[in-house]
C-alpha cells in the first residue's frame, strides 16, 4: 500500500467519526480518488448528492446534501461507508416521430 495521507487512511480503516470539515475535504480536495459524483433530487434549498471514492481497490460513499444558493452550507452526515460496485449494461429502445412531407 502506497503512503496515503491521515485523512484517507482513516477513510480506509472504516472510522465513522469525522468532522463536517473533514467530510467536505474528502468530497472537493481529492478528486484523485474521486470516481463519481451522482447528483439526486432537489430540494428547496438543497440537493441530495453522492461522492463516491476509491482507496486501494476499496469503494466509499459519502452522501451529502449541497447548498443551492449563497446562504445555504453543503451539509454532511456519518459517512463515509463502504460500498461495493455493481454495474449492468442497459439496452433500450428511443422512439421518436419525424414529420413527413
């Protein structure tokens, strides 16, 4: 294992116990370990988000809501939690109607 810094090694070893600070850290300081970010719905003042992390082959999810205008704070909660990745290829079918002449 390369040498990870203090905050992402206790990410790694499981630690529940990190600060609002710490949590906005790890989702805006470290898009190197960063895989995905998926946005949910909104809020009146805020939207759900999902940051999802890779540490040494490990998966992390931290679920945070964003502030949607100057006055709101990015709010976190007790994160990270491990995760696994499961993917699945999706085929479908668009239809559209073209006018014809």
């Amino acid at each position: 294992m390369e040498e990870l810094d203090e905050l992402i090694l206790r990410v790694y070893n499981g630690d529940q116990d990190f600060t609002e600070n710490e949590l906005n850290d790890l989702v805006t300081e470290y898009e190197d370990i960063t895989v995905d970010t998926i946005e949910g719905g909104d809020r009146r003042w805020s939207r759900n988000m999902e940051t999802i992390l890779i540490i040494e082959g490990k998966y992390f999810s931290i679920q945070w809501e964003k502030g949607l205008t100057e006055n709101q704070e990015n709010e976190f909660y007790d994160q990270p939690i491990e995760v696994s990745l499961h993917e699945e290829e999706i085929i479908y079918t668009k239809r559209t109607y073209i006018a014809v002449k």
